[in-house]
C-alpha cells in the first residue's frame, strides 16, 4: 500500500466531495485528532488523513482531555484487556480491514457524525457494484475476504460499519441519532448519494437488527437494486431471537449486558462451530474497549426495534408481486441462531429466491467463517 499522503485543513477538500477515484493527494503535516480513510482508483491504493476538531466530532474533546467517569469502566478501560490488543485505534490503518476508503459525515440538524467506509476495486470493474451490510452486534470487517476476492472477480464493493457499529462514530442516543429503522434507512440513503451510487447495484445483506433493517430498506427501494443476497438473517414472523437480544431489552440488566467487550465475537461463535482466531476477536473487541459508546449504540438499537413488525413485513413484503428482483439465499447450515428451515420456509412463499446455496461447514455468518464457499455462491449468483 502507498504510503500516507496528508493534506492541511485548508488545502483538503470536504470527504464528502471526494470522488472515490482519486488517485493523488497533496502533502502537509497535521496535528490534532484525525479521521483515517483511504482512496482508490484502480488497485493502487493512496491514503488520505482529513483533520477533524473537537467541535467536528460531535463535541469530542482534545487528545488531552481528562477520560469522563464510566460507571462500566471494568469493562472498556481494562488496562491488561487493552494492551493485550496490538492494534492500532482503527485497524484500517494496517490493512486489518481491507482498504478503507474514507471517513463520512453525516448531518443530523445540529450534530454530525463520521463513518467508515470500506472498499475494494475499481469504478472501472466491469460487472458493477456490490454493497455489504452487516449485521448486530458486528462490523464490516467480516466482509473483508469475500470483498477482496469479489473486486478481483471484477465488481466494486462497499462495506459500511452502521453508525453506533464497529468504527463508525457511536453518537449518544437522543442527541442527534435515535437508532431507530427511520434513520437507519436515511443513512443509507445519504450512504449511497455520498458514494455516488447511481445505478442499480447488488446488495448483500447479514445478521439482525440492523441487517434486517437492510432488507426493509430493499423493500421500499427496489428500483435501486438489481439483485439481492441474504445471508443467514431472520425472515419470518416466527424467527427466534437470540438470547443476547432479550438480555439487552431487560432494564438495567441490559445497561450491563451491553458493556461485556467480548459480546460480538462470543456471538458471532456461539451461532457457529467456527472458533474466531485472537488477532479476528481483536478487532471485533477493540471497539468495546475503546469506550462504552458501541454497547450503548447497540442497545438503544435493540430496543427501538419492532421485531415482530419488522420480520411480518419482510416476510410480507418479498413475498409480494410488487417484489421482482432475484434472490439469492446463502445460508451456513451450522447456524445455531437460524437453521437452514428458516431459509427453506422463506423459499416456499417467495418466488423471488431463484436459489438457496446451502453453505456446509458455516454458521451464522459465513461470510466469516467459510468466506469462499460465500464467494462461490455470489460470483455464480450475480
């Protein structure tokens, strides 16, 4: 990878006028905090670092400042738990991630918010554009090999973290970013005009709450999406729900629930018979530890999800004639969350699935734990 170009407040444009095939950057030094983000235009890869202020933020104070009182600090401010963590505070800027691409703001009336945005491949790739969404409690970081091996298959791909998810801003909830399916869904839509997504593209949707909210987006925008892939994500009214969500949903119970820095990858294990390696875990940890913004995003979006509404309406919505777009369901038949039945009752009254890939050997997100067997069933399937 090039090495970091930087550019001063003054000489840098906004991210957000960054078109995503720049190749070239001017140089300055920077001091202060910093928003990481990378540029690509074909597979070269050049980094760029925008400076942000306190006030840029969302009202973050200087590098100096004293750390407030956390009343869950024997969880996010563990000093042995953290320097056992040889990361950097974004792991995109060791290519941990894939290739980050840049850091977003959005604007919420008064507030704005960063958000990381990952990426593989080229504008110039000639079968089009993928989206990734993942899924609670995790990050875009499980997409990093299938979007590296897709962009060498020929597709530009995307993988945002959710704001309140991996290492996207956490805003406070109600100052700002409710967590609700609403603004999920706005954000998205800021998402796709930041990025300059115009024509129809491939969505490729994982995981609960705010994966599900990815697939109530579809519904309402399928003009914008020429076919659609599920992976392991509840489709029916009768979907389960994972132990961890009604924990999060208990008041009180859920305040400290929330706060265990192992959560996501224990979750991601606990629904598969794949074992997460110590550096994987890391990156899916660090964000706990970094502060105790990422448990309480995670949930104040548990608990502002209508589960039953919003399952009868995906099972609702693709099952109906307004629906016209291909489904693809590549489904890790190990998941202990969601069984390969939930696929297949799914199947029975949508004619929209054109195929269910049953994924051997992964669980609830094979995009992690058996990631080229997921390659295999997108590349034949777009």
């Amino acid at each position: 990878m090039a090495s970091p170009l930087l550019c001063s407040p003054s000489s840098c444009p906004s991210p957000l006028a960054l078109p995503v095939s720049i190749k070239e950057a001017s140089a300055a030094s920077l001091n202060g905090p910093k928003a990481w983000g990378l540029l690509h235009g074909t597979r070269r890869r050049v980094a760029l670092i925008v400076n942000a202020s306190g006030d840029e933020k969302g009202g973050k104070g200087g590098e100096d400042d004293p750390p407030s009182f956390n009343p869950f600090g024997f969880v996010t401010d563990n000093p042995s738990s953290r320097s056992a963590i040889q990361l950097p505070e974004s792991p995109a800027e060791d290519g941990n991630v894939g290739q980050m691409l840049y850091s977003k703001r959005a604007n919420y009336g008064e507030t704005s918010y960063w958000e990381d945005i990952y990426g593989e491949g080229s504008s110039n790739n000639p079968h089009g554009t993928i989206v990734f969404i993942h899924g609670a409690p995790t990050q875009s970081y499980s997409y990093r090999v299938v979007m590296s091996q897709m962009a060498d298959a020929g597709y530009h791909c995307f993988a945002p973290d959710w704001i309140g998810f991996g290492f996207s801003d956490k805003p406070q909830p109600g100052y700002g970013f409710l967590y609700t399916e609403e603004e999920f869904h706005s954000e998205f839509d800021r998402l796709l005009a930041t990025l300059d997504i115009n024509s129809p593209f491939f969505l490729v949707v994982q995981g609960f709450i705010v994966g599900s909210y990815g697939l109530t987006w579809a519904l309402k925008n399928s003009n914008k999406i020429t076919k659609l892939t599920i992976l392991n994500s509840p489709l029916n009214v009768s979907s389960p729900l994972p132990g961890l969500f009604q924990k999060l949903r208990i008041p009180l119970y859920g305040e400290f629930t929330c706060q265990n820095a192992v959560m996501a990858e224990r979750f991601i294990e606990a629904g598969s018979p794949y074992v997460l390696k110590l550096e994987k875990a890391d990156v899916y940890r660090l964000p706990y530890l970094a502060s105790s913004g990422p448990g309480f995003a995670l949930l104040e979006a548990a608990r502002k999800a209508k589960f039953k509404d919003i399952l009868g309406r995906i099972a609702a919505g693709f099952s109906s004639s307004s629906w016209d777009k291909p489904i693809l369901l590549a489904w890790g038949v190990a998941d202990k969350y969601l069984p390969l039945s939930e696929a297949e009752e799914f199947q029975k009254g949508n004619p929209g699935v054109v195929k269910l890939k049953p994924i051997e050997g992964a669980g609830h997100m094979p995009q992690e734990d058996w990631p080229e067997k997921t390659v295999e069933a997108l590349r034949t399937f777009f």
